[in-house]
C-alpha cells in the first residue's frame, strides 16, 4: 500500500488485477495422531484387561465352540500336540 500512499481507492485500483483472481491455496490432509494411550496387545494386557476384552466371546459363543477353535489354533501355529491335549479332554 505505500505506492497508494496509504488510500484503500488507490491501492484498489493499481491491485485490482490480482485482487479479482481467485486463489487457490493446496490444503494437504493433517496427519492423524492418535490421542490417549496406546493399546496393548492381548499378550501385554493385564488379566483383567483381558477378561474384558474376551467378554463378549464367553457371553456368545459356547465353551464346545471355544475350545475346537483354540485346538485349531494351537495346531495352526504349530502346536499338534497341544491340540491333540485339548480334543482328547472333551
């Protein structure tokens, strides 16, 4: 504004080109940060956490169920003869 000697007419008048252009500013996303305190995993979590978390299967799912499901588990992971302990006792 000092070519304009501080007048808003003449400074609208030499900048009038530019004002009237549209500007178009590029908005890159924020990068989400995660609040709060990070989530264990199951293994880290307390016991108590862990009956938490497992809640809902006990409430739902049948112990028959459960335990076919931690035999397939343990035989996936490597484990037959384990599994083969836990088919034996049902």
């Amino acid at each position: 504004m000092k070519s304009s000697h501080r007048m808003l007419d003449r400074f609208l008048l030499h900048n009038s080109e530019w004002l009237d252009k549209k500007l178009f500013v590029p908005v890159s996303p924020a990068p989400q940060t995660a609040k709060g305190l990070q989530e264990k995993t199951f293994s880290e979590s307390s016991e108590r956490s862990k009956r938490q978390k497992t809640e809902g299967l006990h409430k739902t799912t049948s112990t028959e169920e459960l335990s076919f499901a931690t035999a397939m588990s343990l035989q996936g992971s490597g484990n037959p003869s384990a599994a083969k302990l836990l088919h034996e006792g049902l």
